[in-house]
C-alpha cells in the first residue's frame, strides 16, 4: 500500500456549505421530503465493502465520486484514494486491509470513506429514512396583473388586486396550518402576477408575518418574486432593510429574453430587467435569477448564465412546463437534443467561471443534488397556494383550481387529503424512476407537468431523457467547483 498520506479526500464540508436552493420562476415550493442515511456505526468484526459508486475522472490525479444511495453528494478523491476505494471491492484485499493493523492516516482514509458514504458495512444495508418536516411554503397572489405578457405564463391575469383584510386572513391561515401541523419556520413568497403592482400589501404583509412570527414562535423567511419592470429604489432599499430575498427572472441577454419576456404591446423587457438587477446590486440588493428555457431561448440560456456569474448572483435554471393559459402551449417545449445543447453551453460558461457557491440545487430544473429527497416538491404536502381572493390550490399552475380557503380551520390538512388531479407520487412508486440511481436527486420531476403529459401519477418525467443525459456533467461541475475551492484554500 502506498504511503497513506497521499491520500486526498474532498467532500463538500471543505469546499463551503450546502448548496443554495434558488427560488425559481415555477415558484415551486422545496420539498420537505428530505432523507437522512441510517447505517451502523464501524464494528470490528463486520468487513467493510465498497458501495455502488458512480466515479468518473475530472482530470490529471482527480476523480469524482458519488454514491447516488448516500447523502454525501460528491466526493473528490486522488488516484491513492480511489485506488484504496476499488481495493474494497476484492475479498482478498479486503481481508488483508482488515486483518492487519493500519497505519492511522491509512485508518484515518478508510474511516474518511466509510463516513462519506462510500465505504458500507457488509449487511449493514444503509437506508435513507424522511427528515423532520421543517418549513412550510406559502405563495401569496398579491395581485392578479401583471405588466407583461410573457408568452409561456400559467397566469390567466387580471387587474384584481388582493384586498388587505384578504392579505391579513391568508398570513393568519398559513400560520395556523403551520402550528398545527409541526412546522418550524414559514416561507412566504410574495408573487403575482407582479408582486411589485401591489408593493404596500407587501410592506403591509411583511409586518404582520413578522408578528405573527413572534407570537407562534416558527422561523419566517419571505421571497418577493418578480419580473424586475417596476422595481423602485425605495423597494429596493425595503428588501434590503427587511432581508427579504427578491428574484427576478431573465431567459437571456437580448433576444432570447425579449423573445418571451414582453409587454402587451409585444416590445421586450430585457433592457429594463438588465438595469434593475444593477440598480438592485448598487443598492445592496443581491437578486436570484431565475432562468426559464423553453424552445424560444434555449440557445440563448448561456448568455443569462454568464451574466448572472459575472455580478456573482445565485441562480436557477427550470424547465417550462405546459399550462391551460399559454396560447400554443406544446409549441414551447423545447425537444430534448436542443435543451441538452443549450444547457451544455451553460455549462462550458460555468466551467469557466466556477462560482463559489454550490450549483447542485439549482442547474437542472427541478432536480436537487444537495440532499436526498423522495419528492420533487412540497405541492399537495408542504404547501399552500392562496390566490387573490382568498382561494388556496396545491400549486401555482393550478391556482384556478381551488381546494379549499383562508377561512378553513387548517387548510393545509384539507390540501393533504385531496386526491384529485396529479398526485405528489413519491420516486419510489414511480415506474421507471424506482430503480433509477438518480432517483433521490431528481425525485421524477414535476408531478403537475408529468400528470398533464400522461394522465399518471406513477411515471417518470417527459423530461427523464434530458435529466439522463445532463446528471454525470452537473455532478462533474460541481467536482470541478470542489476541487479549485480547495486548491484556493492552499
Ligand atoms: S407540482 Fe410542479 S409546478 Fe407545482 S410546485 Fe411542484 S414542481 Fe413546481
Ligand atoms: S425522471 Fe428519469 S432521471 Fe429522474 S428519477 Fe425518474 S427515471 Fe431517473
């Protein structure tokens, strides 16, 4: 055995943190379905084997690797680690790892392994168990206008504001669910329509959650999600003060934002939304750009990406999902071959300009690689949608079809039980994904999208092929990103 100092194992505790969930232009809710591996702690009689890993090379000496049943995420390993990883696969070399006394940074790398998930205990068959339910997620329709007209909209908008005692009775109800229910924090995202249309219900909002926080206790965090048309500098210096996240959404630099991005009267926005994300930066305002693709900018993503890495903002790439309200709604799916290829450009600017926050969470629609997870999303479980006038649906493509209101005793347990339409099916039932490796990382993609394209809750995504193809690239991204933190660090 080489000299066990050679060893270099990276996981993600050494480059920073967990990767950031970036609220998108879908708004969807994070899922509380996150998994938590249970295994054995080491027990000298019990060999260990290594688990099925998906390696690959990243470059001179470097290899990633990732045990898609873990919830590690990506390790970074050298050729001494990866080659004391592989000698777990042969009994012989297992036994002779076993029997001897190691030398303690020889010890030290197969501990290291085994806590990373990489090494398991023979018959120990780790399991991924749910998490403790931690947020709920609330979308606020402030408003039902908008001032543009964005051509893959779910929206069916009109000039109907959300009136203030609605606004008041809809905060009261979303924390009533969450105290009932166990929740620690609530999540309030302020949208639209243009949330920025009927900014003083916001302020007014933000201040009684803030109450409401207090008085239950539960953590409060708030998004304002917007086009980025009407943004003042006094809302920008309120964001600021009161640490409320904004989002702002922009499908590329020029054409490939102004071709779905418009004003009624057809003219783009890009040129306005460009400034505002400045004017937020100057005033110390970080927005999250959210990206949406579809067949009009696939090609264009990759100048949205490198600009939002130039100004250093988190950010998100989601995938457009057929709705009742788009005029020619199957028109606007990209076919698989040109999304991977737009996605591919994105990626070689990524590669360029490797950000230091982690992208795990954020690059490929809905998938997730920052922690397990066996549902897509919070919809129909973790999340309440209320509309202008009060109504509460499961999520925002379906904010016509109500389920319940404000004025239910807990309208999140109502939201819990209702059984039609799509199903927020866990990955496990679903065919195709159950015995997927990425299935805790891509949980089978959006259930509304997948139930409008099939009729069925239990198939995997329309697309499955495209999350395939683009999976082993988001994970080498981010063995890249690991690897040059850690190199900075020296
Ligand atoms: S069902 Fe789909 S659109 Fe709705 S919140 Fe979930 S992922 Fe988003
Ligand atoms: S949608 Fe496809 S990639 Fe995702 S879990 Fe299912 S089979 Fe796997």
């Amino acid at each position: 055995m080489s000299p066990s100092n050679q060893f270099l194992i990276l996981s993600r505790d050494e480059s920073s943190e967990v990767a950031p969930v970036v609220d998108s232009n879908c708004a969807c809710a994070d899922t509380n379905s996150n998994l938590v591996l249970t295994q054995m702690a080491r027990q000298p009689d019990r060999h260990l084997f290594k688990a099925a890993t998906h390696t690959q090379r990243l470059g001179q000496d470097r290899h990633l690797a990732f045990n898609p049943l873990g919830d590690n995420g990506p390790v970074i390993l050298n050729d001494a680690a990866l080659a004391l990883l592989n000698c777990f696969t042969q009994t012989d070399q297992v036994d002779i790892l076993q029997a001897g006394v190691l030398d303690s940074n020889l010890q030290a790398a197969v501990d290291r392994l085994h806590a990373l998930n990489l090494l398991e205990l023979v018959g120990s068959q780790p399991r991924l168990q749910r998490g403790d339910t931690q947020t709920l997620i609330a979308w606020l329709h402030t408003t039902n206008a908008c001032n543009l007209t964005c051509t893959y909209c779910y929206v069916d908008k009109s000039d109907d504001p959300m009136e203030e005692a609605t606004g008041y009775a809809a905060v009261d109800a979303i924390f009533r669910s969450a105290v009932s229910n166990g929740f620690k924090a609530v999540k309030l995202k302020y949208a639209g329509g243009e949330a920025t249309l009927n900014f003083a219900l916001v302020m007014k909002l933000h201040a009684y959650a803030l109450e409401k926080a207090q008085e239950t206790g539960l953590g409060l965090k708030e998004v304002v999600l917007s086009n980025g048309v009407a943004l003042t500098r006094p809302m920008l210096d309120f964001l600021r003060d009161e640490k409320i996240t904004l989002m702002i959404s922009i499908d590329g630099i020029g054409d490939g934002h102004d071709a779905q991005r418009i004003f009624a009267n057809g003219r783009g926005s890009s040129h306005i939304v460009k400034r505002s994300i400045d004017r937020a930066l100057t005033h110390g305002v970080s927005p999250h750009i959210s990206i949406t693709v579809t067949a009009n900018n696939a090609d264009e993503v990759a100048a949205a990406v490198g600009f939002a890495l130039e100004r250093n903002l988190l950010f998100n790439l989601n995938f457009y999902r057929e709705n009742d309200t788009t005029l020619d709604p199957a028109s606007l799916r990209a076919q698989d071959e040109r999304l991977i290829a737009g996605i591919r450009q994105a990626f070689a600017i990524i590669e360029e300009n490797l950000p230091e926050h982690s992208l795990l969470a954020s690059l490929i629609d809905r998938a997730n690689f920052g922690s397990p997870h066996e549902t897509v999303c919070g919809a129909g479980d973790s999340y309440l949608v209320v509309d202008q006038n009060g109504s509460i649906s499961r999520c925002q493509m379906e904010i016509e079809r109500s389920v319940t209101d404000i004025f239910a005793t807990d309208p999140l347990t109502e939201i819990r039980l209702h059984t039609g339409g799509f199903q927020n099916t866990s990955v496990e039932e679903k065919s195709g994904c159950r015995e997927c490796d990425w299935r805790y990382w891509c949980a089978g993609g959006c259930p509304s999208l997948t139930y409008r394209a099939t009729g069925r809750n239990d198939v995997k995504s329309p697309y499955c092929n495209v999350y395939k193809n683009l999976y082993p690239e988001l994970l080498r991204l981010e063995g890249l990103r690991i690897i040059r933190a850690a190199e900075q660090e020296i």
